[in-house]
C-alpha cells in the first residue's frame, strides 16, 4: 500500500510543470482569448477556401490588407496600399498604388504581381472566397511592379470596400506559393506565409491554441514601417471555451486579454487587481464598436408593415428599464440607425439632432407629439448611480457614455398610435387585439448565445412589451441566419440597419440593402442588414446620389447621408436602441498601455485585425 | 393506508417521503405565487436570502424562493411524463420481446437497436431545434419519453429470457393461462424491481437531459425549469460573483429530488419482492 | 419418414445438427438483422440533418456576411449556385442519398460543408484519438470499478463502507454534470492550482513517444476522466447492487452457502456471473455512445474530441460531418451489441438450448 502511495506522489510532483513551453518565457508572450472558438481545422491556414478561424492570428498577426477600417480614430489606414483607392470618373476603373519596400516572411518582395495573381485566381476558381464578388472584374493588370489598375465591368464606386479590412476583406496571397500548387481549395497552406509582423511557430492539433513569433525582418512590413517594432516576442492565441475559463485564466494570470460578459467582467475585476476593463470605471464596456444593435422587424408582415405601428412599438419602450434588463445599464444608447462612436457623432449627430429634437408624430384628428427626449442619457445615469455604480457628472461624460438621447417612454402616445389604426385592447385582460380581433402575440427570434446584444435585446423587449400588454415569447434558434434571410420571423434582434464601415463616413453598406432592386418575396435570400424586406422610394433616390459621390469627398457623402438617416427614422424599419457594448478585460499584470477609453490610439479588440497595430504600443511590466 | 404505514416503517421510506412530500407543497405553492415567473425585474437584484426573499434574488430581479416553486412543478410534470411514457414502451417491448421470441422478437429488437445505434443526445438536440423552442412542457416530456425506452426495453428483454426458462413459467404455459395473466402474475413480480430501478434512472435522465439541453440553450429559456435556473446562474456567473444562493438553490432541490426519489423506489421495490420482505420482516 | 425429420432425429449427427441448427435459426438471421439496422440507421442519418430548419448554404452565406465581406444578391446568388454544386447538393433527394451510398462505400464521406474542403474523414481522424482516449478508459475503467464495488456492496449492505458508498453515490448522481465538472475544475485548477485550466496537452509543445508526454497528456486529461468515472463508477455501482441484491436471494446462492462454499467463491462463481449479464450488454451500449463524445466535458475543460465538432456541426447545417460521424457510432455500437447477442449464450446456458 506505501509503495503505491509513494509511485502516486511521485507521479504527481512529476505532473506539476510550467504551464508554457521552456522556450517560451511568459513574460515576452503575449495571451489572448480566440473569440471564434476551438479551430476545426487547426493545420490548415488557406483562409481563401473556407472559413479557417481567421481570428487565431491569420488576420490579426499574420497577414495584412490593403486598407483597414481603424474605427477608434475614425481613419483608414492604409497597409498594403499606400494611397487611399483612385477611380476614374464613371467609376468603372479602379488604380491601387502599393507601398514600397514589404516582403513576405519567406523574404521574397510584395509587388503588384501578387494582387493580380490573387484577383486572377480568386475569380478563376469556383468555391474560393470572393469569387461571386469578383466577377465583376473584366480585367485585372500591373501598370508597374506597385501599381495595379482594375476593369470593372460595370460602374461601382464602392468596388474597393471589398479590400477593406473590417474583420474580413479580400487579402493578397503570396504568388510564389500559390502558383506552384495544383489545387488551391485543397492547398493548406502550411507553414503560412505573411506579410504581417508574425510567423507561425507552432499550433495545437486539437485545435485550442496557436502560437505566433515575432518576424526577425518586422521592420520590412506594413506594421513595422507605421507603427514600429512590436513588443511582445511571441503571441498566443487561445480558446479558452467558456466565460469561467476566462476568469479563472485571467486570476491565475495566464491570460491577458479576454472577451467576456458584463457579468464575467465584473468577477474578473473582482477577483484580480490587476485587470482592467476597456473604460477604468463604470460602464465599463466598448462603446466605439461600429454596430448599433436593437430589433428588426418584418416588414413585409402583417401588422409591422405600417410605419405608425413599429413607432407605437418603439414608444412602448421605457428604455431606461430595457437597458437595465439587458445590461444593468451599462450601455451608450442610440436614437440613430448608427452607433454613436466619436467620428460618427461628430459627422452625423451634431447635424441631426435639432431635426431630431423637432421631430413630430402624427396622431390623428389633430393631435402631434414630439418623440425624441434628449434626457434620456441622463435618466439612465441615474439608474446606474441607484445601483451603486460611480456615474459621472458632468453632463458632456454622460452624453458620450451613456448616450446623447432616446426616445420617451410614452405608453398613452403609443396606445393612441394603435388605436388610431383599428387595435383594441381586450376589456377582459388588458391585452391588446389585432385590428382582426385575434389576440396580439409577437415572437421574438433571436440568436441561442446568452452574453450576445443581439439575445439581451431580444428579453428586454420581450419584458417592455409584455409590459405594455402583447404576448410576447422569445425563440431563440441558431438557424437564425437561415430563418433571417428568408424572411421566416415577425421580429428578430438582428441590427435594426446594416453596420457601417465605421472608420469613413460613408454610408453606402448601411443603406444598400433597403435597394428596391433587391426586395424578395418571402421564402427567398433577402441581402443582410434588410431581413425585414424594408423598401422605399426616397431611400431609393438616396442611394442613387450616394452611388455617384465619390469615396474622398467627405461633404457629399455626409449630405446624402443624413437624408437617408432621417428617412430611416421617419419610418422606423427597425428600432436601434444602443451601440453594440463589447466586453473586454485586460490583465496589466505583464503588459500595460492598453488602447483604453482613456488613451484610445487604436481600436481595442484582439481578435480584429487592428491587433498587429496594437501592439507596437504596449509596454511590458518586467515582472517574471 | 396499511400499506403506507408499513412504508413509513422504512427509515429510508420516511426520509423520502418527507422531502417529496415537500416538493409536491412546492409545486402546489406555485398557483399561489405573487410574481409572474415569466417577468424580470419584479423585485430588486441580487440581494442575498433576506425576508421577504427567503432564498435571495436573481440578476434577472426575480424572486428564487417562487421561481423555485415553478420549476419544480415543471420539471416534475415533465420527468413525470417522460418516465412514464417511456416505461410503458419499455415493459411492452421488452416483455413481448423476451416471452414470444423468434419473428416478434427479433421484429422488436430490430426496432430498438435502431433507437439505440443513434447518437441520443444529438438526435434530440435535433428534435428540439426542429421543433424550434415552441416546445412545451408535455411536449418535451413526450420528446425523452421517446427515446428513453429502448435501453431499457433491452435490459427488461434480458431479464424475461432467462426468466422464461424457469419452470415456473412452463407451469404456467402448460397449464393454459393467458399470456396477460402469465406477464402479471409470474413476470411482474421479477420485473417490478428492475423498472422501479429503471424509473428512477429514467426520471433521473429525463431531468439530466433537461438539464442539458436547456445549458446548451436549446429549450425555450424563459420556462422555469430546473435546468433554466441552472442556466441562467450559469451564464450570470454567480458561482464566480458570489451569488451562492442563486446556484446552490436548483443544484440541491435536484439534489434531494434524486435522493428521494431513489430511496423511495428501494424501499418499496424492497416492500413489494416477497423474498426481499423477509429480509424487511428480520431487520425491523 | 421426410427430409426434416431424418435431420431432427438425435443420434449420432447431434453435434453438427446442432451447429447448422443455430447456424440457420440464429446466426443467420442475426446478421441479416445487422446489415438491416445499419442500413435503416444510415438512413436515418442522411434525413434527420435535412429536417432541420439550419441550411448550410444559408449558414455559409451568413457567417461569410456577418464576418465583413459584403455581398450584393447578384453576387449572393452566384455563391449560392456555385456552394449547392460543391456541396453536392444539387439534384433530388434521391440522388443524393445513392450519392451517399457509393462515398460510403469507398469509404469517404465526403468534404464538411462548414469547413470547406476538408474531408470529413480528416476532421473526424483529429478528433477521435482524443475522444476515444478519455471515453475508451473512463468507460472502462468506471465499469470495472463500479461492477467490482457494486457487487461487494450489493452482497454486504450491511458493512459500513457500503452504506457510505450509497450515500455518496445517491448524492454525486443527481448532480447535473456541468456543476461536477466545474467544481471539480474550481477546486484543482483555482483554488488548489495543481492541474491545469484546460487543453489537451502543453501550450508550445509537440507530441512526442516519450515519459514527458505521457505525463503531460495524463496530467491535462485527469480532471476530465475524474469527472467522467465519478459519475460513471456510481451509476454502475447502484446499478450492480440492485442486481447483486436479487439474485443474492435465488436459491443457487442459498444453496451455494448450505453447500459450504467460500465467500469469494459464491460472490466470484454464482452472483458475479449471473449479475454481470446485464451489465455487459450495458457495457457495449455505453462503449457505442463514445461516438456521440462528451459534449460537456469537452466544453468545461476545453479538451478535444468529438463532441464539439458533433455539436458545431449540428448549427452549421454541416450535413456531411453529421452524417460521417453519426454512421461510424451506428457502426460501433451495432457492431458490438451484435458480437454480444452471439456471445451471449455463451454467458448464459440457458438460453443456449432454444
């Protein structure tokens, strides 16, 4: 019996061993969470045949774009490219001009070869990413070795945005690799090649973790050229599973940065005294994400075709209430179909909120009601301090973080709205009936994830409506992509509009979708960011204008922009409610000067492909 | 009412006799509960087991100590259900399996296996995303009562194959009773222990399934359910928080649940076996 | 006299009368049974998939949509076209399913629709040495243990480690197993950090054949097998001990003791051997059941397997990879519980003589 006690401990102080690899010190790695999950495919890094988990550091270390969207600042940076993109007047030609002086990690020099090949073959063969877009491509050639010029074969001032990186974008692969393979769908392209500032150097085969080393040459990438040399030696990259992992990863110091819930943040910074949130106190979440999030109603469906039922909807809604229920509050609401992040407030905003501030309801015989309720942000401020959270006070810090505005809780309004159009309330149980008669009942689809915006909007709604009196239940499925497209829901909790770019001002992504050209029938594909089959003639002329202003010329742009804008409220299609609130925590345990709300020179995700950018900026503790 | 005495006599008996007794107060309490287990933010959030909360609040401001209530009745109903569904396909299949044998038999097995060779828990992942969490209680009970036979539709065809070699049942064959009364009086007795032993894995099963699926997000999550409470504690991260009251509170309700009904299908199996009561007779 | 009888007449042809005899009424029609269930089973698992309301062409078009790249419904359209080709998803249903049939038995099943074009015969080859590793040795492990402890507490309940064991074992089960594993994962990897939070091996290490390894994939996978044979060992130990309580009251036992047999011979020769019948059959159905992986385990402790791929592939719509991994369990199990319906009477004499 002692022998085999003795063999046990033995055993044991055998297992207790560094968590890292020997030659992997952990005070020059830096570790952060894959968002994505477990990689089903963990040796395969060819992101041009298939999804491959581009987060585990195929687009954030290991490749670089053409342009990338940096939404923190509200600038494109240009990577790849060195000038913005060049079209010719009737915007059926496209010239890039490339930067000078980027190798591949395997030493061979980026030229205008390489997007040509990449062009070239991603439209030749079927099943590869881009392919449907890039037959719009005539003809692709080099004017030089850093000047490419593309034939479109119609007019599409807007072709470029397909090499904008926002979290995926149409990258260039490496010619000298791939002109040698036989099948590039098949190809796994391992060990990768990049043109970014880190080399593979080594992955998990269960597919939880990928380790990435800094290049030798950094210095002849984009990265290196802009921002300089990038601190941490080695990054990790690893899925951790679930939110408590994260936690306990994140006390144990093994992990420094993670992607959480609210409630996950909050034992996080419970827990370890040396982690922080994106903002160093109260709210604590990201408000710069370039997504507002809310419902989305179908509008093709019985009763949410009409307009003044959808507002009556949006009236019914004590939005201080619903963002307790969502996010106890900690959350930047948005009266506008676009997440308030500084660029965008500074562009749109400040230029529609006295309009937004006149804006008038029409409630019959006489009857007008002024909606909007600049207090909003305030109110909820309040609620935020009455649960013991540190709020601010000076005003201008609660615009900014807790939203400039909303629209009034008005219930009566709302009762009038619906009344006006042939609704009853049933004497008996105070529920409202369909101008029909048939009892009221709404189904909210949402997604089955429980810390996404998308599924707290859903509950919350689903709580202010039945407040109000409908019968609401919440279905959440993960078929929510297909149900979506087909137009197969009555209200989801899908974006209320399609996201913008979010580094340009732009709007062409958000409105695109509400084109006429595109409605489907029920049944059929609708495009993403208009599931609810939203169409409208003025939206249509809109869009038009917007087609034909160039990519450079800021005024215009903004000037279309706010018509279509105010459209969108006028008619409510959908009702945005607060910009997307990311979590993230950060350790400064190993690493410090973090892209924080206090210091924002870059955006703050690890998973986006800004990630490279970041990390030239952090400054390591020094401690063991 | 002697039959229950004699029960009770059982210490076993007694302790889960209490705590489902318990449970059924429970329930019946739901009807009389002042808040609507479907709302949140009824109460204030988080506060710790306090009057007038006997067992604290949720993050979602929702009062435990009633939701509890709810769930219980639920998860009862639905584990009630599904065992029992299950447990009459079981006996009928596995009886008629074991005694007729040959095509009805091998009819009958084929049937089963091909319950059985399917990877359980993705099937009824499937089912319930099919039915895209419009399910209802009964529904979900019918759902694992479904595909909670086949097992022990097996095991119950095992037990009669070697019992139906025993002379008793050739005596009574031969001497011409009918086969309804032969599966009563000469299989039953042999049989009720091991399906007693089968229910309580079924009701069991039937709760961890629920269980599951409602962690995996698939029911309909705003049910109170034991598994919905799980999960919402779960996902609010109130192990992590703190909030002990709100995880501990559907851990050991489920605790005792199982408990209970375990000793309770023991002791009367051991109550109902002729043989077993001797023993019984001896130690009281 | 017929044909028939001459055959059924006992004499000096008994021995391979008999053989034929089972040959024909029973191993025939067993296997015959076999290929039957395979092929309803593989059926089955080519419809189910497309019951649910998840298209994988759908799906694709909005994990591609929702990840950046933007698509105009021209362009939509044409992905669609060209996925349904690829995925083979053109033609009837019909077509498909013979389709299947033919991949099947070349062995392919075809390349996984969510992760494009990888085979699923790859995907499944990472994942299951994993899975099969961790589930294989719990099983078996918790089985062996279990038996052994439940048979010792069936024919003792009065000893006081039996009773302890009861109370124990009453306690653990009901405890939904998310809980289990996350306390387990809190107290040895939190509070006291001996094992590790997760993963399967070494962060920055290769696989090698050697010590170090070994260890270190032991040391990762020890705290998902302890929750895994907690949970395994007390379901067989209440299970045995029911059975070992009513056959330790048949008259063989009694008779056994009158007889003057020793303990460990009754409990070993007479109890075990009778009450172990329905737990080998258990035994192959718990083996056949690997295949659906351990989903919660792999999702506590972030440890690789099948499970997460079974459940990523459901939400995907990935048909290809439900079916490839679905059929291999069909194929599993069916072919064990085959191998121990023809063993059985081997086990039990009495059904021998049917």
């Amino acid at each position: 019996m002692r022998k085999v006690l003795l063999v046990v401990s033995l055993l044991f102080a055998c297992l207790v061993m560094a968590q890292l690899a020997a030659d992997v010190p952990r005070n020059e790695t830096f570790i952060a969470n894959q968002l994505t999950g477990r990689v089903g495919t963990p040796g395969n890094f060819n992101l041009w045949a298939g999804w491959r988990w581009q987060d585990r550091g195929i687009q954030n270390l290991l490749l670089e774009p053409l342009w990338c969207v940096e939404y923190a600042t509200g600038e494109i940076i240009n990577a790849l490219a060195a000038e913005p993109p060049i079209y010719n007047s009737d915007f059926t030609e496209l010239t890039i001009k490339l930067r000078k002086g980027v190798y591949w990690s395997d030493g061979v020099l980026f030229t205008a070869d390489d997007v040509v090949y990449t062009i070239e073959l991603l439209k030749r063969v079927p099943g590869m990413s881009y392919n449907a877009q890039l037959q719009e491509v005539a003809e692709v050639k080099k004017l030089d070795d850093y000047t490419v010029v593309v034939k479109l074969t119609g007019s599409n001032s807007r072709f470029h945005t397909y090499l904008l990186d926002r979290w995926g974008a149409l990258r260039i692969l490496p010619k000298h690799v791939f002109e040698k393979v036989e099948d590039p769908m098949t190809f796994e392209f391992n060990p990768p090649v990049g043109t970014g500032p880190y080399v593979l150097k080594g992955y998990d085969p269960g597919g939880y973790w990928t380790l990435w080393e800094l290049r030798k040459d950094w210095e002849r990438t984009p990265t290196g050229m802009l921002y300089g040399k990038p601190a941490p030696k080695y990054v990790l990259i690893q899925t951790f599973g679930t939110a408590e992992q994260q936690v306990l990863a994140m006390a144990r110091h093994e992990l420094d940065a993670a992607d959480l819930t609210m409630e996950g943040l909050r034992a996080v910074l419970q827990r370890v005294n040396t982690a922080r949130a994106w903002r160093r106190d109260f709210p604590w979440s990201v408000n710069i994400d370039p997504c507002v999030t809310g419902l989305h109603f179908n509008n093709a469906v019985e009763p949410y075709n009409n307009p003044e039922v959808r507002w009556a909807l949006t009236l019914a809604i004590d939005i201080v209430e619903y963002a307790g229920n969502a996010f106890d509050g900690a959350v930047t609401l948005s009266p506008i179909h676009l997440p308030l992040t500084s660029a965008y407030y500074d562009w749109y905003f400040t230029r529609i909120e006295e309009w937004l501030k006149s804006l008038e309801l029409d409630l019959g015989d006489g009857q007008k009601f002024k909606p909007y309720d600049p207090t909003a942000g305030e109110r909820l401020a309040e609620y935020a301090k009455k649960r013991g959270y540190k709020v601010p006070t000076d005003p201008g810090e609660i615009k900014k973080i807790f939203g400039p505005g909303w629209y009034k809780y008005a219930p009566d309004v709302a009762e009038k709205l619906l009344i006006k159009n042939g609704f009853k309330r049933d004497p008996k149980t105070g529920k409202w009936l369909l101008p029909n008669g048939k009892p009221w009942t709404i189904t909210i689809l949402t997604t089955t994830n429980p810390a996404h915006p998308s599924y707290r909007n859903g509950f919350a709604a689903s709580q202010a409506w039945k407040k109000f009196g409908i019968d609401v239940t919440v279905m959440t499925s993960d078929a929510l992509a297909t149900l979506g497209q087909r137009g197969e829901f009555e209200i989801t909790t899908d974006w209320p509009a399609a996201e913008p770019w979010g580094g340009h001002p732009d709007l062409f992504r958000v409105f695109d979708p509400y084109n006429s050209e595109y409605l489907v029938p029920i049944g059929e594909n609708a495009p993403w960011g208009n599931y609810g089959r939203w169409t409208n003639p003025e939206m249509d002329a809109v869009i038009a204008k917007l087609k034909d202003t160039d990519w450079n010329d800021t005024e215009g742009i903004v000037t279309v922009g706010l018509e279509g804008l105010k459209l969108l409220i006028k008619e409510m299609p959908g009702i945005p409610t607060f910009n997307y609130p990311g979590v993230v925590a950060w350790d400064e345990y190993y690493w410090t000067n973090y892209p924080g709300a206090e210091n924002m020179y870059c955006q703050p995700y690890h998973h986006w492909p800004n990630f490279k950018y970041m990390l030239p900026f952090l400054k390591p503790t020094g401690k063991k | 009412m002697k039959t229950l005495r004699d029960l009770l006599r059982d210490g076993r008996f007694k302790f889960a006799f209490a705590v489902c007794l318990i449970l059924l107060i429970l329930s019946v309490m739901s009807f009389f509960s002042p808040y609507d287990p479907y709302r949140w933010n009824v109460v204030p959030r988080d506060l710790s087991p306090q009057w007038p909360h006997l067992f604290g609040t949720t993050s979602t401001g929702q009062d435990i100590f009633w939701l509890l209530t709810f769930a219980v009745r639920n998860s009862l109903t639905m584990s009630l259900i599904a065992s029992m569904v299950s447990r009459v396909i079981a006996i009928i299949i596995g009886l008629t399996a074991g005694h007729k044998g040959g095509k009805v038999d091998k009819t009958l097995m084929f049937i089963s296996d091909s319950f059985l060779i399917i990877p359980l828990l993705l099937i009824i992942i499937m089912f319930a995303v099919m039915v895209r969490g419009r399910m209802n209680l009964a529904g979900l009970g019918l759902l694992l009562g479904m595909f909670g036979w086949a097992w022990d539709a097996r095991v119950i065809r095992s037990q009669v194959l070697s019992l139906r070699e025993r002379d008793f049942i050739y005596t009574a064959v031969l001497s011409g009773s009918s086969t309804l009364s032969i599966v009563f009086k000469e299989y039953m007795p042999f049989l009720i222990p091991l399906v007693f032993a089968t229910l309580i894995g079924n009701m069991s099963w039937a709760i961890g399934m629920e269980i599951v699926l409602a962690i995996l997000g698939v029911l309909n999550l705003e049910t109170p359910l034991i598994g919905t409470m799980l999960y919402w504690a779960i996902n609010y991260q109130s192990i992590l928080l703190g909030y002990w009251w709100w995880i501990l509170t559907p851990v050991m309700t489920s605790v005792f649940l199982f408990i209970a009904l375990y000793l309770m299908s023991v002791s009367i199996s051991e109550y109902l076996d002729p043989r077993m009561r001797i023993q019984r007779v001896g130690r009281a | 006299m017929t044909q028939a009888g001459a055959f059924t007449r006992p004499g000096i042809f008994s021995k391979e009368v008999e053989v034929l005899r089972f040959f024909r009424t029973y191993f025939l029609p067993r296997i015959l049974i076999y290929f039957l269930v395979i092929v309803v089973g593989v059926t089955i698992v080519f419809v189910i998939p497309r019951l649910l309301p998840m298209d994988p062409i759908q799906q694709m078009i909005g994990q591609i949509t929702s990840t950046g790249a933007y698509l105009d419904p021209k362009a939509m359209n044409y992905m669609i076209e060209t996925l349904k080709e690829l995925y083979g998803l053109k033609g009837s249903l019909w077509e498909q399913y013979w389709s299947f049939w033919k991949r099947l038995f070349r062995g392919d099943f075809g390349p996984s629709y969510f992760q494009f074009p990888v085979p699923v015969i790859s995907l499944i080859r990472q994942s299951l040495p994993w899975t099969l590793g961790l589930l294989l040795t719990t099983t078996l492990v918790s089985w062996i243990l279990g038996n052994v402890l439940g048979a010792l507490g069936g024919y003792f309940p009065q000893k006081s480690w039996a009773k302890i064991l009861d109370v124990i074992s009453m306690v653990i089960r009901p405890m939904p197993y998310y809980v289990l594993a996350l306390s387990l994962l809190l107290l040895f990897a939190y509070f006291i950090p001996v094992f590790p939070l997760g993963g399967g091996f070494l962060i920055g290490g290769r696989i090698r054949f050697d010590l170090r390894s070994i260890l270190i994939l032991l040391k990762h996978a020890f705290l998902p097998a302890m929750s895994l044979i907690l949970l395994g060992v007390f379901l067989w130990f209440q299970a045995m001990k029911l059975v070992v309580q009513s056959v330790k009251n048949e008259d063989f036992v009694s008779y056994a003791k009158l007889g003057g047999l020793s303990q460990s011979k009754i409990v070993r020769r007479y109890v075990m051997r009778n009450a172990m019948l329905p737990q080998i059959t258990g035994l192959a159905l718990s083996l056949g059941q690997i295949f659906s992986g351990a989903l919660i385990t792999e999702i506590v402790f972030s440890y690789p397997g099948l499970g997460t791929l079974l459940y990523n592939a459901i939400f995907t719509g990935d048909y290809n990879l439900l079916m490839g991994i679905m059929s291999m369990s069909i194929f599993v199990i069916t072919t064990s519980i085959l191998v121990i319906d023809l063993l059985y009477p081997i086990f039990d004499p009495r059904v021998r003589y049917r």
